[in-house]
C-alpha cells in the first residue's frame, strides 16, 4: 500500500515558538494532501486541504495565519504552527490522496503516522 | 445531528469473538465507505474501501453498506488482541474537488481480551 510519512514524530517546544512538520508520500505522488487535528478520544477534525502549487483551502474556524500550509511538490507538504502556545498542543495528522490511484474508482487517503505536538 | 454517527464504545470482546462495528450517516450524497484501524498514538490505517451498497470481504474482515438504510458496518470474525485499537468510518460524496474530502466517525474502541 502507499506510505506516508511524517517528521517529526514528536516535538516539545516553549510557548511562542514556531513549529514545523513535513508531511511526505514516499511511493506515489498526491495531488492533494490533508492536514487533520486529533485530539484525545476524539475523531479526526480537517483542518485544511492542500492542493499542490496553490493555495490551501481551510476549514472553518482554522486561522489561516497561524496554520501555514505549503505544498511545494507533489510528495511534500509542510504545516507549521506558528507562535504556538498550550491549546495547541494535539496530535496532528496529514493524509495524502493518490495522483493516480492503480484500481480504477479507487481513491482514498493515505495517513501518516502523526506528530504528537506539545507546547509549555 | 453529526452527519456521521459511530457509537464510541469502549467495546471488550473475549478472544475469538465475531465483532459489530456499526455506523450510520444522514447525507444520502455519501457514495464511498472506508473503514479504518488507528492504534494509539498512530496514524490511521484503510482496513476496507467500498463504493455504494453491497458486501466486501478480506480476510477476518467483512463490510457491509446499505445505501437505503444509510448505515454501514465492519465485521471482524475470530478476533485477536491485536485487533485492539480504535476503528473509524469514513465516507465521502464524489469524485470531484471538496466533495472528495472524508467525513469521520467518532471512532469505536475495541479492546479482544486474551
């Protein structure tokens, strides 16, 4: 199956700092990437959906200036967390869908393994 | 109303028990039906993909989708302890833009006891 991975895994930084976490698809190329928010005992909630060469398109009540999403390539997205701080803190997670899926009809997201952030 | 509901749990099954994973969802749109395995502290994992109605099995694994009920489920025959872990439903409307995105359940955990 398609492999997505993450960097860092884990990150513990002081308030106010920025953060940064590579989302990469390591066998196939995704035109899309997702970028998720999980919280403890909580579903996944979609932060934001990156599309390749443009802009990414945020879900509602995700501050567009605090979560910078860039998607230079086709196998790399990047959220960085700015000025973080406690009520950040949350398990981050970003899924990637196949430029070209090998079964016809087949197209889902692939997630990676996630980046446990921890702000103080 | 969530458009997606999924009972939380938690669930706890003796070993080699037949598990119920059950969802239902209220947008009739929904066409793709995806069920997920997510370990602690990981990331989720497909475990089955199904487009519109009807049975798909691998393996331990069984799902179902009934379209004109809007309710899908996962049945895991002869379970294991490593099957605990917490499964999400997700599905999504269509093949274009936004309408691709996935909406999930809020997960069930399952623990098969020894």
């Amino acid at each position: 199956g398609a492999v997505v991975s993450q960097h860092p895994s884990r990150v513990i930084c002081k308030s106010g700092t920025s953060v940064k976490i590579e989302c990469r698809s390591l066998d196939f190329q995704a035109t899309t990437m997702f970028w998720y928010r999980q919280f403890p005992k909580q579903s996944l909630m979609l932060m934001a959906t990156s599309n390749e060469g443009s802009k990414a398109t945020y879900e509602q009540g995700v501050e567009k200036d605090k979560f910078l999403i860039n998607h230079a390539s086709l196998t790399l997205s990047t959220l960085t967390v700015t000025s973080a701080h406690p009520e950040d803190s949350s398990f981050y997670i970003c899924s990637a869908r196949e430029l070209a899926p090998p079964v016809l009809g087949r197209e889902t997201q692939y997630f990676g393994p996630g980046t446990r952030l921890l702000v103080l | 109303q969530k458009e997606v509901e999924q009972d939380p749990g938690p669930l706890s099954v003796p070993e080699g028990a037949i598990v119920s994973l059950n969802c239902t969802y209220s947008n009739s749109a929904f066409q793709y039906f995806m069920w997920y395995r997510q370990y602690s502290r990981k990331g989720p994992e497909l475990l089955m993909y199904t487009y519109s109605s009807g049975n798909k099995e691998d393996g331990r694994f069984t799902a179902q989708v009934d379209k004109s009920s809007k309710y899908i489920s996962l049945f895991i025959r002869d379970s294991q302890p490593s099957d605990s872990a917490t499964y999400l439903c997700a599905m999504s409307a269509g093949s274009s833009g936004s309408a691709r995105q996935l909406t999930f359940g809020s997960g069930t955990q399952l623990t098969v006891l020894p």
